[in-house]
C-alpha cells in the first residue's frame, strides 16, 4: 500500500533562495543488503507537497530548485524510513542513498502506522497542489485510522473527531448526509460547499445548494472540512468547504480488487465492489455500491445503486489528464413524521403509507494538472451535473392526521443540470529574502434547474407522474425554471514576513445572475371545501448583483510542532427561488426574502506534543445579517380583492429574521496513550480524543415582534464527543460516546410540548446521547468489521422537518448491529 497522504512537518525552513538560479537535486538508491538499485521508492518533499519515485535504475531528479535547505523523507514498504536534509549551495546536488530493511517484526498495522498518520485526524499543509490553507481552521479525516461503520455511513462517527457538527440523523445508512455547525441548518448540508475531487455536486451552488448525494464511505481516501474562511477560494457559504477526495489508483499493482459484503439491523445489506490499478501510465479506480433495507419503522425501506469511475493518465512528466463519472439511483418510501405525543408514545409508528422520495445523479470531471517547475502549477477543471430528485405523497402540518387514500398527493419534481469550469494558476517566489506564493482563480458556472409541483396519483406505489388533469383544483401547483450564472475571480497570497510567520490575504470577486420564469396557481375554497377561484399567475423574476469578498488569514509557528492560526473573512448566501416557489402547507415564505450576508472568523493554537498528543483549541465568531429563519405567525393570503387576509392558521413563517451573531470555544485532543505510558511497542494502539464544541448566540435585532435577543435555532450549548480505540497487531476496536444538549428549531424558542398532538413541527430538540462500539479483525486478505450503534437502545430524535422526509419529528434509530466481511486480492 503506498502512501498518498504523508503529513509530516519540515525540521528546517526553506533558506536563502534566490530567484534566479535553479539547481538539482539527483541520485541513486540502492538496498543496502544486496547493493541492487530500487526501483519505486518514494521521496516526499512535505513543503512542496510533491513525490518523486526513482525508477529502474534506482535514480531520480528533482529539478529547478533554488537555493537553501531542503528535508526529504525517503521511504519503501520494508524499509527504514530515512530522513535526509540537503543544502543547495550554487550548485547542482547527487546523491547516493543506501536502505536499511526493517531489523523488527512487525504486524501489518504496525507496518501502516510506521508509513501514515498515528492520528484520525490530520491538518492540511500550506500548499496543497493549486490551493492554499495558510491561517485557516481545517480538518482532515484520515478513514484508514478510523474504526467506524462505514457500510452504513454513518455519519455520527465519521465526523465524530469534527469539532462542532450539528449531524441530522436518518435511517437511510448513510445516502444523504446533514450536517450544519455554528448555527447553520443541517438540512441537506445546504450550508456548505460540498465537493468531490475538488468540484461541486449539490443540486445547485447557488439556487439550490442541497445534496442529494453523499458518496459512499468505503470509496473514500479522506474528507478535507475547511471552515468560513474557504468562501474566498471555493465560494461564499457559510458553513466553509467539504471536499470528498475519493481513493486513487493503486500504484504497484496492475489490478486489486475489494470486495465487502455487510450485513445489519432491519435487513439492512451493502455490497461494495472495487477494481484498481496502473498500467504504464495509465491508472484506474472504480466500484459499484448496492445498500438495500427495511428501517425501524414501517413504510421506511430504501434501495440504491451507486456506480463510481475514475481514471488518470501520465500525459509528461509534469501533466496529468483525470476524469471520473458517477451515477446514483435510490428510492425511498418515508414513513412521515411524528408529533410529539406520538414520539413518547411509540416513536416506531407511521401514518404515512404512500409517500415516496427519488433520487437521479449523474456526475462527471475532467481535470488536466501541470507542473511547470517546482515553483508553478496549473490546473484546469471541468464538470457537469444531470440529476433529478421527485418526491410524492401526502402531507400536511397536521401531521397526525391519517391519510386520505382516495385523494391526490403532492408531488414535486426538480431537474438539475448545470456545468462550470475552474482554472487555479499557483506560483512560488520570493521578495527579497522572503518566500512567498501567489495564488489566482476564476470560475464560471451556469445551470437552468426546472421544478414542478402539483397533484401525484391516488395510488399508493412510488408512481411520480403528474395527474393535474384529474385534480385540476389541486391548490399546490406551480411549474418554474430557474436559469443562473455565475462568474467569480479569487485570489490570496502567503506573504511570509518571516520564515516562521505569515499573513494570507486574499478577495473573492462574484457576479451571480439567478431568475425564475414560469407560473403558479392560487386555488380559493368556500367553507365547505368547494373551489370557488382558480387563477394562474405569471412570476419571472431576475436578481442580478455583484460584490466582493475580503478576508485574511495568519499563521506563527514557534516551532515546528506548534501553531497559533486566526483568519477572517466575509461570507455570502444568495436566496433559493427554488425553495420559495414550492408551496409548502407547513409554512409561508416571504415573499421579499432576499441574500444573507455576514463574516466569520476563527483563531486558535493547534499542533502535535511529540507522537503522543494532537491538538487543535480555539475560537470562532460569526456573524450572519439577514438571516433566514423561520417564526410562528398567523398565515396570510391574498384574497379576492388583492388585499391580505389572514386565514385562521398559525404556521411557520420563512424569511429575513435578523441579524444574529453566534460564538463559542471548540476543541479536539487526540492522545496515543502508548508513549505518555513509556511503551513503544507497535503492535499495540491505545487512543483516546475529546471533542467539544460550547456555542453560545443570539438574534442582535429583528423586525419581527419577540425575536430579539432569543438564541439562534439549531445551536445546542454543549456539543460533545468523546471515544477511545484500542487494539492489538490486527485487532483493532473502537467506543465513542456523544451528547448534545438541547436546541431551539425556530427564532421563536418555541419549547417542546410533550403533550402536542398535532404538529409536532414546533419546539425545540431535547438534549440526547448515544454510544457506539465498533471493532476490526484484519488476516492475510481478509478483515472482519462489527459493531454496535446506540448501544444502550436509547430512544431520541435530531430533527423536526418541516416538508420532506416530515412534516414533524423523525426519530433517529435505535441499536443496531452491522457486520462486514472484506477481501482484497491483487497483483
């Protein structure tokens, strides 16, 4: 297995360049046993974030190098790791490198831990590739160190070492992933940017930022999470980035395959596929995923197919061409919410037998990557997006009430196609003594998304056909395009004022055009239920602005272990026609809802205490103006006359509620309990991480009558995890503990009301804790992985939809058990 990911830090700084004469760096490495030049040896210059592999002779050549002192890691399967700094001193450098076997026994999780990360969590360097993360707060998460269930996705372990994650939890193992933090809407992970392989696969950046597709956690290598300050170079959200880097091909073997079979709780069954490997110059990477299950609760079982493929090919020695394709189809039938009284009562029932939930996608990247010299890189990327969601069945804020089989259901369709291109152009230089790199981008992005809503059938099957010619007086129809366009430049710069300490500012330049053109209709009824109007309405709309974002990062590094970060930067949210144009029964939008604007900022010191302990403990500030909420009010409507009545109904009302700001402390330490215990032994692991996340906020002003001053929804105070995993050569387990205290899901604090038997859309979110175990057993081409979640079968709920999968409370599911079976075959 060969190392893709190595995060080691340089013990010496680059020193003394000068920018106008290049030099090399070459040599031979040969086995010190047999004398024999080896071939594939990796040497990793962390700095440059770049390997270079010798070939069959053993050689390799790193050109254009400037002057000073360079630290390389040189490493092979087997071998002793060699840690050779190199002076460059007006001149060009050979090298002749012998290599030491391994004079130890070691089991192969010992062999991995010498060659990766001793922690789950690793941190991004300066320059990755074409991208910079100087001064930002970032987490990585490394799936090999982790022992979690990843057949199922489940996301309340995955992203249980994410300091501050609000997680919304289903029972679908894992096809659409809601996460939110800092007060943001877990919903669909709308506040993010949410990326694969570097470009983006929401439904719509801009008026429609919801996912619909989380790729599957076995096909993964890492998930990248950079907080507000990525809006300047990945776009304006809130929330930040989540990039999913998905595996590569294997180097050193021309095809493996990877093969796991699991199996769960309520017939739950996953079947994950692999081919990977490289021939010449042309490597390759695919699977197919199949998950299949019933749920905890009636009318709640799911299928879907995922099917992934990526390829690359060596153009030159310093061009790459890559692409990939992806394709998912699941449907799923939803059991509906519940009210509060009936959660308490039996959180396993449902009332809701004919709605259904579909889902198309269809993903595709072309990414070429140049190297002009150590200092220069390109990369130019393009994508595309095909996909449909549909979503039928019934509905209402009185979520209680039974279903009227013979009558029609709502039915929403969404078509999404949209393509963009990013060109990153990066480059090192200096000035003066001083080291600096230059980064400048720009992207151009155009998608027409097109929504129908109106009456589905009577028919109790997942059947997404339109029958407005049957119910013509249906009140919920509408059918909209909504054509946008996106231009935005950006660009940051790493000054280092001196070799330890740095400032990055950076600007975000975003013209943005979104429209909708179409028609909906208002359907009036008498007392008695008889309609009484039926009129069509045009509504074309056309937003066009354009701004610009600024923001800075820092970083000191006393030393090479330790780092204090802050940043700052401006964020941008644009309103969802989509979202204001699909009526919902369960709330009202205003209709001069209008962009969020706003700013976050972060600080803190991170670093690693020798191999024994990681950390990373800060601050974070972030304020969001015109934020949009939602509030308890009187519905209103448009009566004959044009003028607004109301309509006897409280509902919840969607739009501009304030400026809020919200703040807190959040933490990870991770600690290899081996060396603080004086053992180095490497066929024991013993870890232990505590994350905590304290967030206080509140509403500053609002126009709208007892908002000020409240606390922001979907802000619990305490957001706890903690775990340890241990293990011995093969055998590896895991237990993680969460708590999350209580949150508000509306600006209104409306508290729970255990006795509600309505709605069950109102109130707040009860604090709740959940324990999991996991374990793994690894032999020859085998490994076997089991574990428990909720292990103490508690019984609680993260979310009150206020539409789909709702309306009303969805709890979250109780003990389960999974087990996997894997093999892994190559050559």
């Amino acid at each position: 297995m060969r190392l893709k990911a190595f995060s080691l830090f340089l013990l010496f700084g680059l020193m003394g360049m000068n920018a106008l004469a290049q030099f090399r760096i070459s040599g031979y490495i040969t086995s010190q046993e047999t004398g024999q030049p080896m071939e594939g040896v990796e040497i990793y210059d962390n700095k440059a974030g770049k390997s270079f592999i010798t070939n069959k002779d053993g050689y390799f050549e790193i050109k254009n190098l400037p002057s000073g002192t360079y630290v390389f890691y040189i490493f092979e399967l087997g071998f002793e790791v060699i840690n050779r700094p190199v002076v460059v001193e007006d001149e060009d450098v050979e090298l002749r490198i012998g290599m030491e076997k391994l004079n130890r026994e070691m089991s192969e999780v010992a062999v991995i831990d010498q060659r990766e990360q001793i922690f789950a969590i690793k941190r991004m360097r300066e320059v990755e590739g074409t991208s910079i993360y100087a001064g930002k707060k970032n987490e990585v998460i490394d799936l090999d160190q982790m022992v979690v269930n990843t057949s199922a996705n489940n996301a309340r372990q995955i992203y249980g070492q994410i300091a501050g994650l609000n997680i919304f939890e289903s029972n679908d193992a894992g096809l659409q992933l809601n996460i939110g933090g800092r007060g943001l809407d877990p919903n669909r992970s709308s506040n993010f940017n949410i990326r694969q392989n570097g470009y983006d696969i929401s439904a719509d950046v801009l008026g429609y930022p919801e996912s619909y597709y989380t790729p599957t956690a076995e096909g993964l290598e890492e998930i990248q999470v950079i907080r507000g300050a990525a809006s300047l170079q990945y776009g304006t959200q809130f929330g930040g980035l989540v990039n999913f880097r998905m595996k590569k091909p294997a180097r050193d073997k021309n095809i493996e395959l990877v093969s796991r079979q699991a199996t769960g709780s309520n017939a739950l069954f996953t079947s994950f596929n692999s081919l990977s490997g490289t021939t010449g110059k042309l490597g390759y990477y695919s699977f197919f995923n199949y998950k299949r299950g019933d749920g905890f609760r009636p009318n709640s079982d799911f299928e879907s197919q995922n099917l992934y493929f990526y390829t690359d090919y060596q153009l030159g020695e310093n061009t790459t061409l890559s692409g990939d394709f992806t394709y998912l189809y699941y449907l799923a039938q939803q059991p509906g919410g519940l009210t509060d009284a009936q959660f308490y009562r039996d959180p396993t029932v449902s009332n809701r037998t004919r709605n259904w939930f579909e889902v198309n996608w269809k993903l595709a990247s072309l990414k070429l990557e140049h190297r002009f010299s150590y200092k220069t890189r390109l990369s130019v990327m393009a994508f595309g997006l095909d996909a449909s969601r549909k979503s039928v069945g019934f509905r209402t804020n009185r979520v209680s009430q039974q279903d009227d089989l013979d009558a029609p259901r709502d039915l929403i369709l969404g078509d999404f196609n949209n393509w963009g291109t990013e060109i990153r152009f990066l480059n090192r230089y200096t000035i003066g003594s001083k080291n600096s790199v230059f980064l400048v981008g720009a992207k151009y992005y155009d998608s027409e998304n097109a929504s129908v809503q109106g009456p589905g059938s009577a028919s109790s099957r997942a059947d997404f056909s339109l029958a407005d010619s049957q119910f013509p007086d249906y009140p919920n129809q509408s059918d909209f395009t909504f054509p946008n366009q996106n231009v935005a430049f950006f660009g940051e710069n790493i000054f280092y004022l001196k070799d330890n300490l740095s400032i990055t500012p950076g600007f975000r330049f975003e013209y943005i055009k979104t429209q909708s053109i179409g028609t909906f209709k208002r359907v009036n009824f008498d007392l008695a239920g008889n309609p009484i109007q039926n009129q069509t309405f045009e509504d074309n709309r056309k937003f066009e602005r354009s701004f610009v974002l600024l923001g800075a990062g820092l970083s000191y590094l006393p030393n090479t272990n330790t780092e204090f970060y802050g940043n700052f930067s401006q964020n941008y949210r644009s309103v969802t026609f989509n979202d204001i144009r699909i009526v919902n029964p369960t709330f009202q939008v205003d209709s001069d809802i209008t962009d969020e604007s706003g700013f976050t900022t972060d600080f803190g010191l991170r670093g690693q205490l020798g191999s024994a302990i990681s950390y990373d403990i800060g601050g974070f500030g972030l304020m969001y103006d015109n934020r949009i909420g939602e509030v308890l009010r009187a519905e209103t409507r448009v009566n004959a006359e044009g003028e607004q009545e109301e309509t006897g109904r409280v509902v919840r009302f969607r739009g501009n509620i304030g400026r809020a700001f919200m703040y807190g402390i959040e933490s990870l330490i991770e600690t290899n309990m081996l060396p603080l215990m004086g053992n180095n032994r490497k066929d024991l692991k013993f870890s232990l991480f505590l994350n905590t996340a304290l967030t206080q906020s509140e509403y500053l002003d609002s126009e709208i009558p007892g908002v000020e001053g409240n606390d922001v929804e979907f802000v619990p105070l305490i957001n706890l995890k903690t775990g340890v995993t241990f293990g011995y050569k093969n055998l590896l387990a895991s237990l993680q503990y969460t708590y999350v205290s209580s949150q508000y899901t509306d600006a209104s604090n409306a508290r729970q009301n255990p006795r509600d038997n309505q709605s069950g859309i109102r109130g707040e979110i009860p604090a709740y804790d959940v324990l999991d175990v996991s374990a793994s057993y690894s032999w020859k081409n085998f490994s076997l992985e089991s574990g428990i979640n909720n292990v103490l079968d508690d019984w609680y709920f993260t979310r009150r939809a206020t539409g789909y999968p709702g309306p009303g409370i969805i709890p979250s599911p109780p003990r389960t058990f999974y087990v996997t079976l894997q093999l892994r075959i190559g050559n």
